[in-house]
C-alpha cells in the first residue's frame, strides 16, 4: 500500500458527531422510567443484569481534582466499546484472536454547574505512552508506546483509566463499558434503526454486504454496520467512528419515541438487553445509581452538549496511524480539569447533541476564545486545522455516510 493510499485511510474533517454517550444516556432514562413503571421486578432483573467491576485499587497513583471555586462538583465519564472478534461471525476485520478490544473510547465532561457538557473521542488508532498497568491481581503490565487502544486489549478498562489520566492529568469519576456483541440485542428489541447507506457495500475481509438506500437495520446486518472498515468509506477507522455516532443517535432517538416508551413489551426488552451490555463502575452499580447520573444531563439541554475529537495530525513513521497534536490537546485536557468550556479553536466543526446524524456544525459562536494563530490554527497542517472550507457532503461521502 502506498503512502497516499495509507493515508487515505484518515483523510478528511476531524470526526466529531460522538453519539455512544447519547444512546447509553437516553438508555438510562429509559431504565429510570422501567424502574417507575415496572416497579421491584424490574429493578431486580436489571440490577442481576449489571456487571459491576470495582478497578479503584488497579489504577495506582492518580491525578488530583483542580480545587475549584465555582458551584458544583464537575464529573468525567469514559465510555468505552468492548468488541470481541472470538466467536462465529466475529472476524470484522481480519483480526481474530487477542479477546476483547476497544474501537471506541468517549470522555464525557459535565460541568459543576450542569450548564455544558461536551465528550471528547480518542482514536484507537492515536498512538500513546502507556504507562504500566495492572491486572487484576496486581502483577505489573509493562508500559510503551503504542496504540491507543491497547490498553484496553492488554488491561482492560483499569489500564485505558489509567493511560488516560496520566497522560492527561485529568481524574476520572466515572466509566462505563458497552458490549457491542449485546448492540444488536438492543436493536432488535426496538425493531431495527433507519440507515442511510450512499452505496452497495461489498467488504470481503469481514464478509459483510449492504444494500445501498434508507432502510431499516436489524440483528446482523445492524452489527455488520457498525463494525465495517473495508470498502464503505475513503478514511478507514476515523469513517467507521462516525458511522456508529449516526447510527447510535438514530437508534437514541427510537428509543425516546413513542413506539418504545408507549410499547411495554419493548421497553422491557430495550432495557434488559441495555443492561446485560453495559459494565460500570462500584459507584453506578444500579439503576438507581445510574438513573442519578443521567438526572446529571437533563438540566444541559442536548444544544449544550458539544462532541469533538482530540485534536490529532499523522504519525510521521507510519501514516496509519495518528498522534495527539501536543498544544492543541493540553489545552483541551486543561479546560477538562479546571471545568471550563471549549475555545473556539476547540470547537471548530463542532457538533451538538440536537443535530441529526450526518449534519455537520460550524465553530461555536458562544465558546470561551477565538481562533489563535498558531499552527493548530492552520487547516493546510492536516486533521488538526479548521476545515472550514470543506464541503459537508464531501465529508459525508469520505465518511460512508449519505449527505
């Protein structure tokens, strides 16, 4: 493969429409609602279905919260996705064995006062110092340089807290793990999600086929979707990310509609099958506890909830992979930790929770700064500059998305 097709495989805008937080929030809601309308049974069946995983003692010395003096205590959620490729039906891209694997990595920051919230996307492919880790009986992991996401792979989500935060200098309060094997159960549950797919797909590596046109997805093919890297989209794992934000907020909405939440019968499936995919934290360890967490969002509104992506440019020695553009990134970790709202530089190309899937947002007129003029300023430097020229539905058709 040559460079520039290599290359290829990240080009084009910064992917930014995170939606994983939205449809484990709006799934949240739906459990607080199952508690109330199905009273002790529910709550219990649910709570059998929770993974509860405390990895307090494995992420060793950690990073202080910023003593602050505005009201309210902020909050970091991580959201990880857990994909396995063991198992008929698991080899989605030609990468069999090795356990579990995170594609998908969201920090969640609400603010003390519960007036902004924005998620920030880690690329699995960024490549990172991890720092040594821990396993479950406390013998050592060792550290190096590499993927983002094979902290996951080598320690799970302890090691990917803990990779984060040293990194960062951020604490996180809270996590929680998505199983995509238990996605499609979920989508099943609410009948399928609408789709827009530009083009047939033909992916021979994960043996995946899709028909182009809006549609309905379900089971499989709803899986397939959200997993596919091959032949759909000019920009490789960046393309897959915002695929799933699409299809996740379009399945976020289902949910809140009135054919699920006025369907008992789907309801009760929706929530099982969102419980049984989700491992948390000692501290979200019920529905209770989770359904006070998402209390936390309700009060932001979704046009005050922001997602961006890290800002990133290539890795030189590799152009599959990618690195975290140093002064734009610690100044994004610092606004993080000391509970601010995204700078403009920040927000460039930003998108908020009210958009629909495959839209596209301009710089936030309300953020804190303006645009500096240093390089991560610059949109001819790659992924870390502005952008503001391309055109949005050549970002969709370089996404695998329709425009």
């Amino acid at each position: 493969m040559s460079d520039s097709e290599s290359s290829g495989r990240h080009r084009g805008q910064t992917e930014k429409k995170h939606r994983l937080l939205s449809v484990v929030g709006y799934a949240i809601l739906a459990i607080t609602l199952g508690v109330s309308l199905f009273g002790v049974y529910t709550y219990r069946h649910l709570t059998e279905n929770l993974n509860v995983l405390n990895v307090e003692k494995q992420l060793g010395e950690r990073p202080d919260e910023a003593d602050l003096t505005t009201p309210g205590k902020p909050l970091n959620v991580m959201i990880m996705g857990s994909d396995s490729r063991e198992g008929a039906g698991n080899n989605i891209d030609g990468l069999t064995g090795g356990g579990q694997r995170s594609d998908t990595t969201i920090v969640m920051h609400l603010s003390g006062d519960r007036k902004f919230a924005y998620g920030v996307s880690l690329p699995r492919d960024g490549m990172v110092e991890r720092p040594t880790c821990y396993d479950d009986d406390m013998n050592e992991i060792p550290g190096g340089f590499d993927m983002w996401n094979s902290a996951f792979a080598y320690g799970g989500p302890a090691c990917t807290i803990r990779q984060f935060e040293q990194l960062t200098g951020v604490r996180i309060n809270h996590f929680v793990v998505v199983d995509f094997n238990g996605f499609k159960d979920m989508v099943d549950a609410i009948d399928g999600v609408e789709v827009c797919i530009p083009e047939d797909v033909d992916d021979p590596v994960g043996n995946i086929h899709l028909d182009a046109g809006t549609r309905e997805l379900e089971g499989q093919e709803a899986l397939d979707y959200v997993r596919i890297r091959h032949n759909i989209s000019s920009n490789g794992d960046i393309g897959r990310m915002k695929r799933q934000q699409a299809f996740v907020a379009a399945m976020a909405n289902k949910v809140m509609s009135k054919g699920v939440l006025g369907r008992p019968d789907r309801l009760v499936s929706f929530l099982s099958a969102a419980t049984k995919s989700l491992t948390v934290d000692q501290r979200l360890g019920s529905p209770i506890k989770i359904a006070d967490l998402a209390r936390e969002f309700q009060h932001i509104g979704t046009d005050n909830i922001k997602f961006i992506t890290v800002p990133w440019k290539f890795y030189e020695p590799d152009p599959n992979r990618l690195v975290w553009d140093k002064p734009a990134a610690d100044e994004l970790w610092k606004k993080m930790k000391f509970d601010e709202p995204l700078s403009k530089r920040l927000t460039t190309d930003v998108i908020t929770a009210d958009k629909e899937p495959g839209a596209s947002s301009s710089p936030d007129a309300d953020s804190s700064e303006s645009p500096s003029s240093d390089a991560t300023d610059n949109s001819s430097e790659g992924p870390s500059g502005t952008g503001e020229s391309t055109d949005q539905s050549e970002m969709a058709a370089a996404n695998g998305l329709c425009g």
